[in-house]
C-alpha cells in the first residue's frame, strides 16, 4: 500500500472515531483527541471517569479499519472522594458480582488508583473483577494483581478445547496461531479485523484452566 494510500485511509478512520465520539452523549465535543498512524489509532486528552476512558477505547475499536487502539486518555474527575471510600465502594461492587470470589480478593486505593489482589480458580472470574470496579465513579485506574490458580488442566487439553471453540466463534480462526505453555495461552497469526482479535481473546480468556492470555494477533486492516 502507498504512502499516499495509506494516509489517506488513516485520514477515513480518523473522521469515522471522532464521528463515533461525538455520537455517544457520554462525551462532549473534542473532548477526546485522535490519531490514527498505519490503522493504529491513539486517543488522548483528559477524560472526567475512568469508565469513560474504556468506553472512549471500546468505541474506537469497533471503527472498520482499525487496528489497535492506545489509549493515552488521562482520567480526571471534577470531584474527589477520599481513597477509603472508594475501596469501600469498590469492595461492594465485588460483592454483588456473583461471578467474583470476593472473600478472596482484597482492594487498595491509592491517589483514586485501585489495586485490586488475591487469586481465583479461573481466568473469567479475574476479568469479571475487573469489569465490577471499572463502572465505580471517581476512579483514576485500575491495576489487577488477580492470580488464577485453580482447576488445573493439561496443557494439551486446553489446546485442544480452545482451538475448537475459537473456530466456533472466530471467522479467521485459521490465521489464528496457538500455543499453550503452563497454562499459559499464547494467540498469534493475523485475523481480518479487530473485533475477531479481541473476540479470539475474549474466548481465551473464558477457557477452563487458562491462567493468563497472551495477545499478539495483528489485525490486517484496510479501510
């Protein structure tokens, strides 16, 4: 592909997230500044929660074309709470998640930066962790420190049921590469658009006895 080409479609792309941005009421106009190099898109200013800041990413993504996605959104609320309230408020939202062990996960918040630590039997649990404080208002980030160490399964075996379940659901499935190694799930290879990557993730994520996933799927692109 040309430079010319290239620059041109970036240029597409570029118009199409911020046309995505400005749709979503969440955000106010040029709120949220974006770059696109080679189908990679940037997004930078301050946003006013951190669930903004996921939602900013999520909506980039589903842009055709694109084919990652930094996000180098700064979140900063207009109002602050005091840190040991957000952990309070972060310890109830693990708790009416009824995918989340809470008893087994302990939160610490420093400076709006939540800290979540502990270990669970399997890899969605962590993920649903996640998901239950990224919605808490006044937060500034969220680090996991989850270790998934339960229902342990054979390297083989996971191979085997994973690869299924990607042709199931992935269709560039077979430009997907897989290894596993301890558990561990390595995705490679290249996959059409963005949405299949993160949907081969997703799907590796969920699988029984995965401890940790691996993403170096590059998406091909094109506008």
């Amino acid at each position: 592909m040309s430079v010319s080409t290239t620059s041109r479609n970036d240029l597409h792309i570029q118009e199409d997230v911020l046309v995505e941005l400005n749709w979503d009421p969440r955000f106010t106009p040029a709120e949220v500044g974006v770059e696109v190099d080679g189908g990679v898109v940037t997004l930078q200013g301050t946003v006013s929660s951190y669930p903004k800041l996921r939602v900013a990413a999520e909506l980039a993504s589903r842009v055709p074309g694109v084919r990652a996605v930094v996000n180098a959104l700064e979140v900063r609320p207009p109002d602050a709470i005091d840190d040991l309230a957000l952990a309070t408020r972060a310890r109830l939202a693990l708790e009416l998640d009824a995918d989340v062990p809470n008893e087994r996960i302990e939160c610490f918040v420093r400076d709006g930066v939540l800290t979540l630590r502990g270990s669970v039997d399997h890899a969605y649990q962590r993920r649903a962790a996640e998901a239950a404080v990224a919605r808490l208002e006044h937060l500034r980030g969220v680090d996991i420190e989850i270790d998934v160490r339960g229902h342990l399964r054979s390297d083989a075996e996971i191979h085997r049921d994973l690869h299924d379940a990607l042709h199931r659901r992935v269709p560039g499935a077979k430009g997907i590469d897989l290894n596993v190694n301890a558990g561990t799930v390595t995705l490679s290879g290249r996959v059409p658009t963005l949405a299949e990557r993160t949907e081969a993730e997703e799907t590796a994520w969920g699988s029984r006895g995965v401890r940790h996933v691996i993403d170096r799927v590059v998406v091909m692109g094109g506008a």
